[in-house]
C-alpha cells in the first residue's frame, strides 16, 4: 500500500506521525511524508519520502498576535489566530500534498491536516484514514478536550455538544482557507458548510487515536472501527553517543535539570525566568 501522510506543524505536530511513518513502512508501506521544510531532516532519516511545504510553521508560532494567544492558553482563541494566517498556508500545502498524492492509495491526516487531507482524498477519489493524537470523535462519556473543562453533573449530551462545538469551531476558523485551496490548487467545489465531517471519503474505514488506553480508554459509545493504538513514539537508537562536549558536562558535576518549552513562545520572559530560578531555588 502507498500511503501519503499529511503533517503540518511543529515537531510536535509532526514527529508522532513520522513514528506511525516509520511503523507503516515497516510493515512494507510506502510512505510519503508532506510538511515544513524545516522537518526535511527529521523525516528522511527515518526513511520516509520527504515532499516539503514552502515556510516555517515557527514563523507564525512566533508572532507577537500569535504569542499573545499562546500565552492565553485558550484553544478557541488560538485557532481563531490561526485561521488569519491559514489561507497562504493551505494554498502551499494543498499543493505539495497534491504532487505528493499522485499515484498513492491512502491519504492520512490529523487534526492538523485534516481538511486538505480530505480535499485531497476528495479530488484524486482516495480513501481517507484519520489519525489523531486527541480524542477527536464525539462522546458522552467526557468532554471535548479543545475546550473548557465541563462540570461533570452536566451529563452526557453536554459532553457530545462540546465536541461537536470544538469541530465546528475549527471548521469555521478554517473554512475560507479551505474554500480558497479547493478552488485554486485542486479545482474541486466547496465542503459543505458545516464542514468535510461526514465525507464518502472516510465511510468504512477505522479512525486511529495515537494515546494509550490506559490513560484515554476508548468509551463505550465509539463504534468499533475506531481503534485507540498506543502512543507512537520514535524509538531511541542503540549506537547513538553523545557528543564529547556534553558527555563531559554531565560527568562534571551533579545530575543538571532540564527546561524546556517545545515550540511555546512566551511574551513574557522575564517573568517565566523569574520563575524557573525560583523553582530550582531548592535544589
């Protein structure tokens, strides 16, 4: 089987799907890998095709709008941000993704590449597979995890509600970029207006979640071609050393502590410094 993975996003984002990646060509796949250009690296040396995406996604990651809405913490907001910066972003991916689509069998995609992943699927009459890293398909067993925490005495339909309102948001903040990388890069009408949710494209086919399920169990209110897998995660290899430098640094003293932020940008770094000298203070 030819699949093509569809992966915008930070190393993050993209990293989980190079596994799953990885994983498929194991089983004697061939897999093509379409996102940033700054992920070329990463993806070739687990073996998988690299087709890149013109632009840094750190780029908007770093904006002062876009730091702003980090720091907020609030989903909702953050994807409102995004969907100002989508459209040049789905015309440049839409169109990698379709001369990285041609000739294979699959289109796969997660909540990142979601909608040009069914656009795709759509326009070249592949089968679509979803693949998230979050639950993603309504349930009344807990809420929507793109938003605010529900009070638990609100019951079930209030927790379908809330996943139903996190893809509608989602879908409206990208619906114009959609709109544009349908029309212009793949010459195919327009998703329905409350969004792609229910396309031909993924009818009879399993929905993969990429968590454990000893942390999420899949609830009992999924049907059973949605299959909670595991974590996919990038083996460690065995005849890596660090570098000399490094290996006689953490040789010199006592165990160092570690720090990091992932692709997090903060407006606010004297406060955050302020805060991690703090925390270490009782070291």
């Amino acid at each position: 089987m030819r699949v093509v993975i569809i992966a915008p996003g930070s190393r993050g984002d993209v990293q989980p799907y190079i596994a799953l990646g990885r994983g498929l060509k194991n089983a004697g796949n061939i897999v093509r890998f379409v996102t940033h250009q700054n992920s070329e690296a990463l993806v070739t040396s687990h073996g998988l095709e690299f087709w890149p995406v013109e632009g840094d996604i750190q780029d908007i990651v770093q904006n002062k709008e876009m730091r702003e809405r980090i720091e907020k913490g609030n989903f909702l907001f953050l994807m409102a941000q995004m969907a100002k910066q989508a459209q040049s972003g789905a015309l440049r991916l839409a169109e990698a993704g379709l001369s990285a689509s041609q000739g294979m069998d699959v289109v796969l995609a997660g909540m990142g590449g979601v909608y040009i992943g069914l656009a795709l699927a759509e326009r070249l009459a592949l089968p679509f597979l979803q693949a998230y890293l979050v639950p993603f398909t309504p349930t009344q067993d807990f809420p929507s995890v793109l938003v605010s925490n529900l009070p638990a005495w609100l019951g079930g339909s209030l927790n379908r509600l809330s996943h139903n309102l996190a893809r509608q948001i989602m879908w409206q903040g990208f619906r114009s970029a959609d709109r544009l990388a349908r029309r212009k890069a793949l010459a195919i009408p327009a998703a329905p207006f409350w969004g792609p949710y229910n396309s031909d494209c993924t009818r009879r086919l399993p929905i993969l979640y990429g968590y454990s399920p000893s942390v999420i169990p899949a609830p009992p209110d999924w049907d059973d071609d949605i299959q909670v897998t595991g974590y996919w995660f990038l083996d460690s290899t065995d005849d890596w050393t660090p570098p000399t430098a490094l290996a006689d640094f953490l040789k010199a003293g006592s165990p160092p502590v570690y720090i990091g932020f992932g692709s997090m940008s903060n407006r606010k770094p004297e406060e955050t410094t302020a805060l991690i000298i703090k925390a270490l203070g009782g070291r």
